[in-house]
C-alpha cells in the first residue's frame, strides 16, 4: 500500500518547465549597449549576448532578443531608458538568435537589414529573414 501511495504522490508533480531569465541591459560604453535574453535550446538554458548603438537619430539593435516574450520589453526599456525609438535592426548572422524577431520589428516600423549572405543562410534554413540587404561596403 505504501508504494501505491508514493507512486501515486510522485504522480501528481508535473516536470517544472525549464524558466528563462528576463531582459537585462547594461552600459558597455559611450553609445553603446550590451543586453541579454536567455531561451532554452535542448532543455538547457543558453543566453544570447546582443547590443545597440544609441545615435541621434534613434537606436539601431544589432541582432534580435531571442527571447519572442522580450521583443516588446527591449523596446519599451529602450524608449524609457533613452527616451527614443529603435529604428533598424541589423543581423550578425542568421539564427534564430539573431534574426528570429525580424518580422515583429518590421511591424512595429524597424527597418530590418542584413547581408547578402546572411539573407542567403536565412531561405537555406528558413529563419527570418531581413526586409533590407547591407551595402557590400559601407563607404565610397
């Protein structure tokens, strides 16, 4: 009887769904920012370092919260902390870390963008993909 009640007992606890940290941004330096989502990739929970840049125009993210719960809560911190709006959003690479919140950006009116071979990575392994392409050099 014993062990009918404690397999019953054990039976009524449910796996703990694995918990990822919030949003967290700090200062790096002058205009630039350093801000950390977590998620949780094979049961394991893994951060994803990104940063923005601060101009006078308005903030550009490079790379997307991997978190999809924190792209509105990195917006919202962005325009309380800098009292501007983030106006582009620029990939690194294409995984899902990076590019994976392309798409609500473009719908709040961000200017998504990456590079010719990111966008190429991105249709290989269907990510997201960015509305804009880099130039191949940035200067004349």
């Amino acid at each position: 009887m014993l062990f009918v009640c404690s397999l019953y007992w054990l039976s009524r606890f449910q796996p703990c769904p694995a918990i990822t940290p919030g949003l967290t941004i700090s200062h790096l330096y002058g205009d630039f920012y350093v801000y950390a989502t977590h998620n949780v990739y094979n049961g394991t929970t893994f951060p994803a370092n990104s940063m923005y840049m601060v101009t006078s125009k308005g903030v550009v993210l490079f790379d997307t919260p991997w978190d999809t719960a924190r792209f509105q809560p990195l917006l919202d911190s962005i325009q309380q902390r800098h009292h501007t709006k983030v106006i582009m959003c620029i990939a690194s690479h294409f995984h899902e870390d990076r590019t994976g919140g392309f798409d609500y950006f473009r719908q709040q009116g961000i200017a998504t963008r990456s590079s010719t071979y990111t966008k190429q990575l991105c249709t290989e392994h269907s990510e997201k993909q960015a509305a804009f392409v880099l130039p191949k050099t940035l200067h004349s």
